[in-house]
C-alpha cells in the first residue's frame, strides 16, 4: 500500500410522467415508470453475482472455502487470469520491462507469477499494519474469507521473498486488487511493482562502507534532485535507532535514492523520445526530481519521489528503509536494506499517454496494434493515437440513506456506516467498463429527521462503440434496483 469532489445542485432521478425526457446532458432519458421489468430481465445486461448459498470459489484452478466476509464480483474473478504485466507488447507489459532494466540480475532476481491470493498475515500483518488499519475492511478490500483476500499490494509477498533469500535484490510485478472509486485514472484491478535491495551483516564487516561502495559502482545521471531534507531526521521521519547506525541509515538511504532516481531517467527519457515522434516540436523543460518526507507501515525512514513533467509534479512512487521486525520475522535478522512501490498502470498511462485506464483491459486491436514489436525494440516506443471518442451520457441516481446506518442518522454505536465504496462496486459490477466515472455531486442532511440523502452522476460511456440509449437506461435502472437491495436506500 505504498498509497476533490465537484459539488453541484443535484439533478435527482425522479419518476416521470411524460413519455420521453431530454435532460441537460443531452441524454434521451425514459422515465422509470414506462420501462417493462420484462424487458429489463431479457436484456443481456451484467448483474452481480450472489453467492450467499455458495460455501467455495475457484481462482485460478484452487478451490478456497467462503464465509461472510466474501465480496469478490464474479466481473473480478473472471479478469483475474488476464496479467496483463506478462502479456507481451502491452504497455503495462512494456512499463515492467524498461524498469527492469534499470535493476539487473542477477544482483536482481525478478518474481512475476506469484498467485493473487494471499493471507490476511502476508498483506497486513507481516508488514506491521495495525489491526484497526482502514486498509483491511471490506469496504477497501477484496475478501474471499475472513483470513484470505486477493491482495491489496505486491508487499504481500515481501517477507516470503525475503526469507527464501535467494538473492541480494528482487523485483516483484503483480496484479493488485482494491474496491475504489470510478473514474478514468482509478480501476479495481491494476498493476505494481515491488522492488528490495538488501545487505547480510554476515557477509560485510562494515555494511556502510559497503553499501557507499555499492552507490558508487552506480551509473550517474545529470537530473536536477531537490533534497533539502537529511537522510533521516528524528521527529518526523526516524531512522530505527534500535537497529541501524546513522552512517547505515545514511548509506542505505543514498543507494536507494540514486537508484530509483536512474529509474525516473530510464523511463521519462522514454517518454520524452515518445513525445518528439509525436511532435518533432515537442519541447519539454529539464528533468526534475524531488524527494518529500512521507510514511508507510513498513519503512522508517520514507520517502516519496516526485517528478515534475508536463508542467506540474506527480507523485511517482513510495520507499524506505525496511523495517527490521519485517528482516526479523522472516527469518533473516542479520539483513538490512530498501525497498520501494510504483504503480506500473499510471507510469504506462504517462509514458504511452493512455487517457483512461480500461483502455489496457480492452481486447480491441485498434488499441493493442499499436505496441506490437516495443518488447522487442524498445525504440519503437510511440504514444497512444486515440481511434475515436464514444458519447458519453450522464444519469443522476438520489438516494436517502437507510436509518439503520450511522450515515443515515441513527447514533447507535453499532450502527454500520455507509461506504463510498460500496456504491462504487455497485456501479461496477453492473455496468463494469462502460461506465468512465462516478461522482458524488450533492448531499443534503435533512434538519428535522436527520437522515442524508446522497446524489452521484454515473457517466456512462463505452470505449470501443456507441451506446444506445436504450442500453443506457437499462443499465441505469439495474444500478438503482441492486443499490435498493443491497446497501437498502430509498430512491428519490
């Protein structure tokens, strides 16, 4: 887990009484009374999937037992083979590749097929996540039982690879899965890469002057680094005292930095060599990079890297020192080292100029033509040329909450609170890759009962063909009906 609202008046759905309603939007709406139920059940349109008689479900080839807490949407479990981080000549297949080639073996060992599965102790409690971590709800995760989960983070999988301890460093590439929100940058499936680098006490009798033999044997690179911080700093970014030297920490600190700082060279000089083919004009200001002061559960110190491109700073990935009681659980106390997490889908999204996420799960050949040989040849790396722009179509769906939940306005402390998430996976699951995003765009609390209504605008639009409106209003009434029956709102 290396981790604004537009607010409107609302336009709420209401039953109509007219035969056809044009709204601001330019939809061609049909009021929900004029639609047959009939017609709506005959259509092909997705639903989710109910499994509340269901004791098993197979990922994979695996049959694993369910409980209460499962939640995984059949719409997730059927993309879960697809990894497109090994699908030759996909970007986020590409985006892999170019950062591999920054971390070479066999100092690197790379690890690209672990199962997505993972326990409860290896994405949380092997890194040191507290029990009350929001990161282990249901509402953010996806749980097939109380004690097993598809994972959240390529993390999951630090400490087993630290204890085989087959090599000084690694690489780990994997698909993780989240309940999120909708838009065109967010998708509940994407992809991470894990990195470690690590130094046995065992093997070196001074580890800080290996490590700072180690950082010069590095290439050098002429980007702009903005620092200011020191290596560590007591208050706001510790180093573990109990366990490492400040000349350690300090050297430790150095590799990491200039490593990942050869990584941000490999691949935006990529992207700006993608960007002159596109634009032999193209002109862009000098590379910049810049290191902030950050915090995860599993490093101390930590860092953020920043990269400004395209005239604004992004945040590129996360990293730190690794926590000791992680080397120690694993069964490796004498080691000590980094690691680091980048989301492979954003750097694909920026290096290729992607300009929506479900585009790398379309199967279209108008979008995966245009990489094929790059794993070859990286040379022919080129930006993404848009092959056309659907209509989109934006519907209103306005709901009081139920009054059994906290949200609702019942002050019960067990009251079970209403989750964002939840009309996200709703939405999903329904609609799944022809909706481009969900937003919230009013909420009203009523001043004498309490209760709170909620309006978000689901904007409907498909990728690859135009929707007809029939379509769009089927789908919207299928949201509306699950989100009654399963989170119990009332529709306005």
């Amino acid at each position: 887990m290396w981790a604004t609202r537009l607010t409107t008046s609302c336009l709420r759905v209401r039953r109509a009484t007219g035969s056809v309603v044009i709204n601001e939007n330019g939809c061609i709406s049909i009021p929900f009374a004029q639609l047959s139920r009939s017609r709506l059940l005959l259509r092909a349109i997705p639903t989710i999937q109910h499994r509340t008689n269901s004791t098993s479900t197979t990922i994979n080839g695996t049959t694993y037992q369910t409980d209460s807490w499962f939640n995984v949407p059949q719409k997730i479990m059927d993309q879960v083979p697809r990894q497109l981080h090994l699908q030759k000549d996909h970007p986020v297949y590409i985006t892999r590749q170019i950062i591999e080639s920054v971390f070479p073996a066999p100092t690197y060992k790379y690890h690209n097929n672990f199962n997505p599965v993972v326990t409860a102790h290896q994405n949380f409690d092997s890194l040191g996540f507290p029990k009350d971590h929001p990161g282990r709800a249901k509402s953010d995760t996806y749980y097939i039982n109380s004690d097993i989960l598809l994972r959240t983070h390529t993390s999951a999988h630090q400490a087993d690879v630290f204890r085989a301890n087959l090599s000084d460093g690694y690489l780990i590439s994997a698909d993780v899965y989240r309940r999120d929100e909708v838009d065109r940058s967010h998708y509940p499936i994407f992809h991470q890469m894990e990195g470690a680098r690590s130094w046995d006490r065992a093997k070196a009798a001074d580890v800080a002057a290996t490590v700072w033999s180690d950082v010069e044997k590095l290439p050098n690179h002429n980007i702009e680094v903005q620092d200011p911080n020191p290596p560590f700093h007591e208050g706001r970014n510790p180093r573990q005292v109990e366990h490492h030297s400040a000349a350690e920490a300090e050297a430790i600190a150095a590799h990491l930095k200039k490593s990942l700082e050869l990584m941000v060279v490999e691949i935006f000089s990529r992207a700006k060599a993608a960007a002159v083919k596109a634009d032999p004009d193209f002109v862009d200001e000098p590379l910049q990079v810049r290191w902030v002061e950050a915090y995860f559960p599993f490093t101390s110190p930590s860092w953020e890297l920043e990269v400004y491109y395209g005239g604004d700073w992004l945040e590129v990935l996360g990293c730190g020192v690794v926590k000791q009681d992680i080397y120690i659980n694993a069964g490796v106390p004498n080691q000590l080292g980094w690691a680091f997490g980048i989301g492979l889908d954003r750097i694909a999204m920026l290096l290729f100029q992607v300009p929506d996420i479900r585009l790398f799960w379309s199967r279209d050949e108008r979008f995966l033509n245009q990489f094929k040989g790059v794993s070859d040849d990286l040379s022919m790396l080129k930006r993404f040329v848009t092959f056309s722009k659907y209509p989109g179509c934006a519907k209103d769906v306005s709901f009081w909450l139920k009054t059994s939940s906290a949200a609702g306005g019942d002050t019960k402390t067990n009251a079970h609170d209403f989750h964002e998430n939840d009309v996200m996976e709703i939405v999903r699951s329904v609609a799944w890759n022809l909706v481009e995003d969900v937003k919230l765009v009013d909420e009203f609390t009523h001043p004498k009962t309490g209760r709170k209504s909620m309006c978000y605008r689901i904007n409907y639009r498909s990728l690859e063909r135009t929707l007809t409106n029939e379509e769009i209003n089927d789908l919207h009434i299928e949201v509306t009906r699950v989100l009654t029956k399963k989170l119990g709102v009332e529709i306005r």
